[in-house]
C-alpha cells in the first residue's frame, strides 16, 4: 500500500493557482481514509489484536474491513443508517460485520465503546487516537511538501474538509512547524443543520484541533458542495466526492491568494451516485 504514495497533485482549472491532491489514489478504499487506517492497523498487530471494532461513516470501514482481510483479523463496524448503501456491501464483501445503528457516528461511538469494554474487541478510534493525526503529519503533509517543492508551486493556502479531523490537524502540524503562518490553513464543515457524507461539524470534544492551528473555518452548504462536485467534473474533468466538493466551495467563498492553493480530495464521487443524481 505504501507503494502507492505519493497520490497525484493535479492542477486545477477553476482557479488561478489551484491544484488538487487526489486522495481517491489510495488502493483500499479509494480515499484518504487508507493512511489512518493503515496506521492504526499497524498499531493493532503490535498489540497482537485479534478483534476490531470501530465506528465509521464509510471510508474507515472499507480500509480496515481490507487490511482485516489480509491478515485474517476480525472486524466489526458500526455504521450510521445515513451512509450510503455501497460502503455497507464493500465492508460485507471484504468479509466484516456490518453492525447499523444510529443517524451518526457521534451517536453510535458509545455502543462502539460499550462493545470493546464487555468483549475481547480493541476500539482503535480514529475519532479519539492520535495516531490519526501522526498518519497524515508523516504521509500526506511530508509528501505534499515533496511534491509541492518539485514542481515549484509555493504554496500559501491548504483547504480540507473536517470530520475527524485528522487529516487537516496532522497537514497543519507539519506545515506550521515547517512555514509557520506563510501557509494558511482552512477547515471546512458543513453549515449547520446541513448534511455532506464525510464529514461532520467539529464539537467540542475533538481534542485533535487543540494540537495545531487552524486559521479559519468555513462553512458550506450541500448544495454548493455539489457545485464544486460539478465544477470540478466540467472543467477539469476529475469525479471528486462531496468532501471534495465542499473544499471547492470554501475556496470560491474566499477567492484566490497570492501563491497556490490546495485542495485536498478525501474521496471520489462513484460512492455517493444517489446524492448527487437529484442535484445534476
């Protein structure tokens, strides 16, 4: 798995200096999800852990369900009844329990928790572990940085979605550490009362955001991450997910600024076919 890093970095044409990281490269689950996943694995076969359990809207879940699979251990993962039919069945057909309960992942971490205190089951939780955030301070901001520095893009702008915020909290650790304030980090979350598959709103137990700074974060709605889910087809030719196409609309609200942007793509579009069918 490995191997495959680093995932592209495509430019854009939606923008002036815009370019895209094409985390959908990622073999297991076609998303970023693949580098937490892999590192809490990891964590796992040190430990000599023989069951999972975890609680995921998707992405997590097929990632684990396949590294589970290679090395023949027993997962079990709770899903909200709001996730798309397709991470269900890839998860099942990777050989995983599909447990659904709940309308999110806040509501069913407890069962989760409840599950690995009565049983043999280890919660790595992704939602809680640092080893989320080490994943992408030691992969994805590492080679951004690699890539950027190649191709001679000085970057001044990171936009990515939040959820567990991992990924943003792991990129702005090492680009902060690295650049300090040259590099302006933006979260995204959907507005409140909106729903976008992938990511949730930030609460105030994520004691990941507390590690590195974020310098704003901007709301969108689901209609206009489908815009960027749209722009981004048609003018660039790329199938990104809605969590994509939410940082496609953050950075619209905020325009250009001197030096690149990036967007980080979390995933593609071809799990999300029923959200985005109504909206073409």
């Amino acid at each position: 798995m490995e191997g495959m890093w680093p995932t592209p970095l495509l430019r854009l044409n939606i923008g002036e200096n815009v370019w895209g990281k094409l985390e959908f490269y990622n073999p297991f689950s076609r998303s970023i999800k693949d580098r937490t996943a892999l590192f809490l694995f990891k964590q796992a076969l040190r430990e000599k852990t023989e069951n999972i359990v975890e609680a995921t809207s998707g992405n997590m879940g097929i990632a684990m369900a396949a590294l589970s699979s290679i090395f023949n251990i027993k997962f079990t993962v709770f899903v909200p009844t709001t996730s798309p039919e397709v991470f269900k069945v890839m998860i099942k057909l990777l050989g995983s329990e599909v447990i659904t309960a709940g309308t999110s992942t806040t509501e069913i971490l407890p069962l989760v928790k409840k599950m690995s205190q009565l049983g043999s089951y280890k919660h790595l939780d992704q939602f809680h572990n640092e080893v989320n955030v080490i994943a992408h301070y030691e992969t994805t901001a590492k080679e951004l940085d690699l890539q950027a520095n190649a191709a001679g893009i000085k970057i001044r702008r990171i936009i990515a979605s939040m959820g567990t915020a991992g990924h943003i909290v792991g990129i702005s650790k090492y680009f902060k550490e690295k650049y300090g304030d040259e590099v302006e980090i933006v979260g995204v979350e959907p507005s409140e009362g909106e729903r976008i598959p992938g990511i949730k709103r930030v609460t105030e137990d994520n004691n990941f955001v507390k590690i590195a700074k974020i310098d704003s974060v901007i709301d969108v709605g689901f209609k206009d991450a489908l815009e960027g889910v749209k722009e981004v087809a048609r003018k660039s030719g790329i199938l990104v997910g809605l969590s994509s196409g939410a940082t496609v609309a953050a950075y619209k609200k905020l325009g250009d600024t001197k030096g690149a942007t990036i967007l980080i793509f979390p995933d593609d579009a071809f799990k999300y076919v029923e959200e985005l069918k109504d909206g073409l």
